[in-house]
C-alpha cells in the first residue's frame, strides 16, 4: 500500500539536452545520472517519471527522407520519425538506470501500468502527440500535480527571445495567460517551452509545471530543495 504515498516526480527532458545536434551529450546523461540518484538517496519515499524528447535526431531523419523524395515528408511519418527518436533516447535512459528503473519504456498511454520502481522512463506514443503531453498524460495516470519541464532555455519569455531582444522573462504565470503566447496548435518538432496541446490537457488537470533549463543542476537542486531558483512556475 505505501506505493501510492510516494512522491512522485515527473521530469520531461527536452530531447535538445539529450541530443542536442544530432550527438549524445554524455555529460548531460552522466550528471542527470548522478542527479536523480542522489535525489532517491536524500529521499527514498520518491519516484521519478522520466519522458524523453527527440532532440536533433528527428530533424536528420525528416531532413535525409525529405532529400530523398525531393519534397516535405508527411506530417504522420515526419511524427513517427520524431516518436522513434523519442524511443530511443528513452531506451538509453533506462539502460542507464537499469538497475533501479522499471523494465519496460512507457509508451501506450491506455494501458496504466504498476510501476513500482524508482525510476519509471517514458517515450512518445502516437502522432500528434508532443512529449510533453505525455508527460501530461502520465501525471493522469499516477495522479501526479507538478511537471518539471527540462529545458535549453532558462525560464519563459513574453515572446521569443532569439527573435525579441526586448523578450520579458516571467517568473510566475496561469495557464490562461501562457496559452495565450504559445497558441492552441501543435506541429511537429516545433520549440515552444510547453506545447500548446500538452498545456491545454495540464490546465483541466490542474498540474502545476516548472519549467528549468535541463543542464543546470545547481539550479536544479535548488529548486528541489525549495530555494529561490531560476525558472518559470505555470499553474
């Protein structure tokens, strides 16, 4: 019985921290590692949900077809190649927590597993659907309020900040007020710091997400220590 009074934690990682240009960034992996092992050490009573993104590799897939047929692939195979990257990256993770995580990547959102382990990795599942709402979905399945976004980009801005420079950070918003900057449409292998469907399913949910910049661990750490850290919280 003790199972459902864990903590449970879902961290979506953005694919672009796992690969961010079509390479494996082992020192990410090394120190989300060391992370999320320290983290249970602290505090056994945890869980952590791992949903792996695409990253890059996706791109070079849709970019190699789209040479090949001399024109833009299909939105459903430019989603498939995206999902399978998303595979992936999640089998990678698990093989680094093997040891600790549960034996089978998540990746058919009808079925609700029980999962026990401390450390549960998820992947995408069908077209249409970002990594992020998986992650939304998975905080369905197991009851879970709060989402950590990982992220290449440190906090949410009013607009893009590549683009603006005049961008605002904001520390603090409602789900109403963020849909409104990143709309309600979903395409693939689009960067917005939380997909607009995904937001739209953690609005009725009522989860609360943070979203951090992935590779910052000192940051992370201090946000799981209930410090003042860099980020922004939705809810």
């Amino acid at each position: 019985m003790g199972n459902n009074h864990r903590e449970k934690i879902v961290m979506s990682i953005g694919g672009s921290l796992i690969v961010p240009n079509g390479g494996i960034n082992i020192e990410f992996l090394k120190k989300l590692n060391t992370f999320v092992r320290e983290q249970l050490a602290k505090d056994n009573n945890r869980q952590f949900f791992l949903v792996a993104g695409g990253g890059s590799i996706s791109r070079h897939y849709r970019d190699a077809g789209r040479e090949v047929v001399g024109h833009e692939l299909t939105k459903e195979d430019m989603d498939w190649l995206g999902i399978h990257t998303t595979k992936l990256n999640a089998h990678l993770i698990r093989t680094i927590f093997r040891d600790i995580a549960h034996p089978y990547v998540l990746k058919h959102y009808e079925i609700i597993r029980k999962v026990t382990e401390p450390v549960v990795v998820a992947a995408g599942w069908k077209p249409g659907w970002s990594t992020d709402f998986c992650a939304a979905m998975v905080c369905e399945d197991y009851n879970i309020k709060t989402l950590i976004n990982l992220t290449n980009i440190d906090m949410v801005y009013d607009s893009d900040p590549n683009q603006n420079k005049n961008a605002k950070p904001i520390k603090k918003t409602n789900w109403e007020d963020f849909r409104k900057i990143v709309g309600d449409k979903w395409v693939p292998g689009m960067n917005a710091p939380f997909d607009p469907v995904a937001s739209k399913k953690a609005q009725e949910l009522g989860i609360k997400v943070v979203v951090l910049r992935g590779d910052d661990f000192d940051n992370l750490n201090k946000y799981f220590n209930g410090e003042k850290f860099v980020g922004t919280v939705i809810e």
